[in-house]
C-alpha cells in the first residue's frame, strides 16, 4: 500500500518531463539574439515580473551563480489618440431654421513615457565573456528565463519565427 504513493510521483514526474521543449542549440541561439521589443507581451510581462522580484539566473561558465544588478530606464512610446474636433455648422431643424455644429474625427500623436526594469549581471564577480545563464535557464533577448517558464511560450515564439515575424537584424 505504501508503495502506491512512490509509483503515483514517479508517474507523475515522467509525464511533466514528456511536456517539457528540448531546446535545440540553434533555438537556443536564435532567443538570444532577440530583442525586447521583438517578443510577444505576455513574454514581456514575465521577463519583468522576474526582474522585479529580483531573481538572478546569471552563472559563471563554472555554474557558480553571479548577482544580478537591476537597471532601469526611461522609454517612450508613440500613441494615435482619437478626438472629436467641431468643424462649422449646418442647417438643421424643422424646416432648417436651427443651426447645427457638425464634428469630424482627428487623429494626433502621443508621446507615451514608461518605466521599464532590466537585470544585468555583476561582471566584477566573473569574467564577462564567461557570464552565461544558470543550466536550468534559457537566454531570452539578453534575459534569463527558467526552462519550465520559458515552455509555455514556445508555440508562440516558433509560430512568429516561423512565419518571419521575428527577423533577425544584420
């Protein structure tokens, strides 16, 4: 009876190890040479919260971890804003005995300004060609993410890359 236990975990485990992506070396390469703005929001969002709370995943190339050291800066965003501008007037009414303003849509843009955060490896701790992500992380656009975080985003990040929405530069 008390074996049942044991052999319900060991299944268990196989099955959440089926579901996990094998990253190929070049899969592995492509994520890194991302760049923020080329990846979906919801990975955006992720690699943020992560930031945020101050999780490192940067090692050494002798998996020693390294700290991290978090960075932020200034970004601006382009925003169309709508507005509703009065343009004259026009007869209206019974008879055209009123007059009445007529409007017309105006499109105008915005300068947008956010704060957004970003971890940078302590390179006074380890050489920086020798800096690289812990074993159980990917490098996602000059960021660390866990393996088991990373995999629910590789549909969509092989879907854009596959249909060339994630074009790589140079």
């Amino acid at each position: 009876m008390s074996t049942f236990p044991a052999l319900l975990l060991v299944a268990l485990g196989f099955v959440c190890l089926a579901d996990a992506h094998v990253f190929t070396e070049e899969e592995r390469e492509f994520f890194k040479q991302l760049t923020f703005d080329q990846l979906p929001q919801e990975l955006k969002v992720a690699l943020r919260k992560r930031t945020r709370h101050g999780v490192s995943s940067w090692c050494c190339t002798n998996d020693k971890p390294i700290k991290s050291i978090q960075h932020s800066k200034v970004v601006s965003e382009t925003v169309k804003v709508t507005s509703r501008v009065k343009v004259g007037y026009t007869k209206c009414g019974f008879l055209a005995t009123n007059m009445c303003a007529t409007y017309d849509v105006r499109y105008q843009n915005q300068l947008k300004y956010a704060v957004t955060y970003y971890e940078v490896p302590d390179k006074s701790q380890c050489a920086e060609k020798d800096i690289k992500c812990c074993e159980h992380d990917l490098q996602i656009a000059g960021n660390c993410l866990e393996l088991s975080e990373a995999n629910k985003y590789v549909d969509t990040l092989t879907k854009l890359k596959d249909n060339g929405l994630l074009d790589l530069l140079g």
